[in-house]
C-alpha cells in the first residue's frame, strides 16, 4: 500500500489582522504617497518608536503595502531574531537584535533585544527553523512525549504566527534543515523505528505551493542520525553520522562529499558570500577552501574572541558573518546554576580571502547584548540565531 500523503496545506501567504492602507493623514502637509516614501527608508529598529507618533503611521506600519514600498525602495535590512531560554524557566522567549547605528564603544548599550509574540503553542527547543523570504518556519521538534511534524510559520514583518503544512514524517533530535531555491529541506530525527522504513527520511517542502515532497534517498542516509545540514554550492550538504552527503536537487542526484569536508566539519556551521564556515568543537572557526577540498583556520580573529564561544551560532548576516555565543563559564546544570548570572555576546567578523587561498578575518565589533533583567537572573542562553529581510 502506498504511504498515505499529506493534506495540503496552504503556507501563509498573508496574514490575518492586516489592515488597509488608511486614508489620515500620515505626515502634516505632505501627500500620503510621498509619506510613504519617507517612512518605508526608516531602519526597522526605529519602528517601535514611530508607532507611537500617530494611530495612522502604527496603521501603515503593519501594512503589505508598507513593506511593498520598502522593497521597491531596496530599503529592507537584515534583522538577526534570537530564541532564548533558561534552565529554569520555559518556555524560551523570541527577540529581534539590534545595533545602534552610532554605538558608542565606551558604552554598553550598543546592542539591545526587542521582545516579539511569542508562539501559540509551546516550541519545543529540539524543532528546527528555516527562513524563506520574511518568514521564520518552525518544524517538527519532541512534543507531549515524542517527535512532532507540526510546522509553524512567523511572518517577520507583522510578526504574527499562522500553522503550516505538516511534514510527512515526524522529527525531533537528530534532524537538520536548509534553505536551497526558496524550498526547505529536512532530514532526520525520525528514530530508526520509523513506520515508513526511512521513506520520507528527506522531505522537502515548497512554501509557494505549501505542499511537502519526499527526496527519494540512499540506503546510506536512510534511518541515520543528521547533526547538521546547509546549503552551498547548488546543492544540500548533510552531515550523516560521520558520513557526509550533498543531493543536488535540479539533478536529482546524491554524492558523498569529496575532500576533507567531512573531516572538518563537526559544529555549527553557515555559508555566507559563497564560503562554508563551521565553528568546531574545539573552538576553531573554520572555512572550506572548495578549489583545494580543505578546511582552513580563519586566521586573525582570536585575538578578538574568546578562546571558546558556548554554544556560539553563527549567521549570515547580509554578507557578513556573525556569531552570538554565551558565557562559557556556565557549564553545569541544576543546583550549580542558582544564582548565577550569564551574559549573550555577538560579534561581526570580515572575512577575506588572500593569494594563497587562507581566510583572514576581522573582528568589527564584538559587544555585550543587553538581555532583560528577567532572563538574566535565570542564567539565560540562546538556542537560534536566525537572520531574516524585511
């Protein structure tokens, strides 16, 4: 008998709540469309800030039309969004970062959280994330005692939460996701006792059409533990047990990595302007010199940062690439951690490349963020790190 498929479900393509572009005045003596103009060139971290000035710009604010304007105008940024939790308080709260754009470096306040609504059931801190376009998707995680194929979707504009379409096969711990042509792929975190024999082990989902779709998969991926996956190249890379593997999807055809990409790549990872970076268990943040098969040590960035960053998840963060780590002194759990208190760190590496083909980095600013006193005092720590244009 052929696996049942899933009801389509249609991926949010806008959300409820939206209301029309109101017909007040936005801006005294200056017609609406050329107030428009102005407010969409307005940085994002301003925007708490101008909707207080007046019930109609609050209006626009969360309009499509607004965010139309702003990507005709190429104004839309790059917003980094931080899922932080605590080992004592559940569940973990959602923020959007933000810099100031004239930080003071004898200050400590350059980096602050905006807090964003939280989701409408509880977010397991095993599901996995994805970002197509203005929105964050949610997938899977362990829920009421075992793995989930819920999928959840946050509009990053209007911040705002609508369910997805449900994948195929359940996941949890030992699951990874990737962004490649605007579709999402997932594999992993089924369990080897998995009702499908691993059919559906890699699923892909399309959010334009909200329809899930299983990658046909070898024997050698199927009901094996995925640590990590991303997207470079054309192609997904996975990190299967301590095989790698890259499916190039226009071909339909899978390959094992080739080099020493494997060898090197065991720890949170990230491609930005076209490179694989992974920080690794040791503390070393590494690129993939993909002309010689290698891995190479980011040179010059140690005398910046830590010697090693806790739990440090790195971004692409419109070409740029930046790591957010916690205190690496909280190493325990329970008892250990009462009354202690932990700091959220984020740093902003260039990275060059010279004629030799080593990587060459630059730290250009490396700062404390200042976390809400609520979550300081319960020793927080951050899951994901995520990076979103809107």
């Amino acid at each position: 008998m052929a696996p049942r498929r899933k009801g389509r479900r249609q991926c949010p393509k806008s959300t409820t709540g939206h209301k029309p572009q109101p017909t007040e005045t936005l801006i005294p003596s200056l017609p609406n469309d050329v107030a428009l103009n102005c407010l969409a060139r307005v940085p994002r971290w301003h925007h708490p800030t101008l909707s207080h000035v007046s019930k109609p710009i609050r209006t626009v604010l969360s309009s499509p039309q607004f965010y139309a304007v702003r990507s005709l105008l190429n104004t839309t940024q790059n917003v980094l969004y931080l899922r932080l939790g605590s080992y004592s308080s559940w569940p973990a709260a959602w923020f959007t970062l933000h810099r100031r754009p004239d930080p003071n470096p004898s200050d400590g306040d350059n980096l602050f959280l905006v807090r964003v609504p939280q989701p409408p059931v509880h977010i397991a801190e095993t599901a996995l994330f994805a970002v197509v376009g203005p929105r964050i998707y949610v997938l899977g995680g362990f829920v009421n005692g075992g793995p989930s194929a819920d999928v959840w979707a946050f509009d990053c504009r209007f911040h705002t939460w609508e369910r997805g379409p449900s994948m195929r096969m359940a996941r949890s711990a030992a699951s990874a996701a990737a962004v490649l042509g605007g579709k999402i792929y997932v594999a992993g975190g089924g369990g080897p006792s998995s009702t499908d024999g691993g059919a559906h082990w890699v699923e892909s989902l399309d959010p334009e059409i909200g329809l899930w779709e299983t990658v046909p998969s070898p024997d050698e991926v199927r009901n094996k533990w995925v640590s990590d996956c991303t997207a470079v190249g054309g192609g997904v890379c996975f990190w299967v047990a301590r095989d790698g593997f890259m499916f190039y999807p226009n071909a339909r055809r899978w390959e094992v990595f080739k080099g020493e990409m494997q060898s090197g790549w065991n720890g949170q990872s990230c491609v930005v302007n076209g490179v694989l970076y992974c920080y690794t268990a040791n503390g070393r943040l590494k690129g993939f010199d993909e002309k010689n098969g290698v891995w190479k040590e980011v040179n010059g960035v140690h005398k910046d940062l830590p010697n090693y960053m806790s739990g440090a998840s790195m971004v692409d963060l419109g070409g740029r690439l930046v790591v957010v780590w916690g205190d690496n002194d909280l190493n325990g759990l329970g008892e250990s951690l009462k009354g202690r208190k932990m700091e959220v760190r984020c740093a902003e590496i260039e990275v060059k490349k010279d004629g030799d083909g080593d990587f060459w980095g630059e730290v250009q600013w490396s700062e404390k963020v200042l976390v809400p006193e609520w979550l300081v005092e319960r020793a927080p720590f951050f899951y994901h790190c995520l990076s979103v244009s809107i």
